[in-house]
C-alpha cells in the first residue's frame, strides 16, 4: 500500500508532506540497508565476499546521502542543523554551546 507507514489519512496530506514521508522512509531504508550490509561483511571469513558486501554498502551510503540531501534542500532548520554539527571537530554535545 502506497501510504503505508503515513501517521494521518492520505487524504488530509498535500503531495509535499507525502514526498517528505517518502524521502524519510527511503533514508531509513538506506541506512538499515547500510547496517546490515556492513555486518554481513564483518560475519564473513570469505574476503572476497567482503568486499562484495562492503562495496554494496557503500552503494547504499551514496543513496542515504542523496536523499538527505533531498530532505536538506526542502527543510530550512534540518538545513541549519546540518550545517551546525557536520564537519565539526569539537565533541559533538559542544558544538554550538553558548552562541
């Protein structure tokens, strides 16, 4: 069913909230994706299995960063948080403290 997973009727929804839900289920999927990959490569004792499997994984990394991408471009305070804590050094519970 398309609006599986959908919290309210479809029908009370406009199409940018039901593309958001979307773009939410896909990135979930992606990163569970990414999960299970990487412990089958850690399971397997058959290296070139491995690398099948890490290669796959990192396959699936590309597609969570495209649609967070998506979700970024179209939501002004995931954008905000986004820019606030990637690509910091600092531990992560103090990026931002005080400003």
């Amino acid at each position: 069913m398309a609006s599986e997973g959908l919290h309210e009727p479809r029908e009370l929804l406009d199409e940018s909230s039901v593309d958001h839900h979307r773009a939410m289920t896909s990135l979930c999927e992606e990163l569970g994706a990414i999960d299970w990959y990487d412990q089958r490569v850690k399971a397997t004792s058959d290296a070139s299995l491995a690398a099948v499997l890490a290669y796959n994984r990192d396959d699936e990394k590309e597609h969570a960063a495209m649609v967070l991408e998506w979700l970024r471009r179209r939501d002004p305070a995931l954008d905000a948080n986004l820019r606030k804590f990637l690509f910091t050094t600092e531990p992560i519970t103090e990026v931002g403290v005080g400003t």
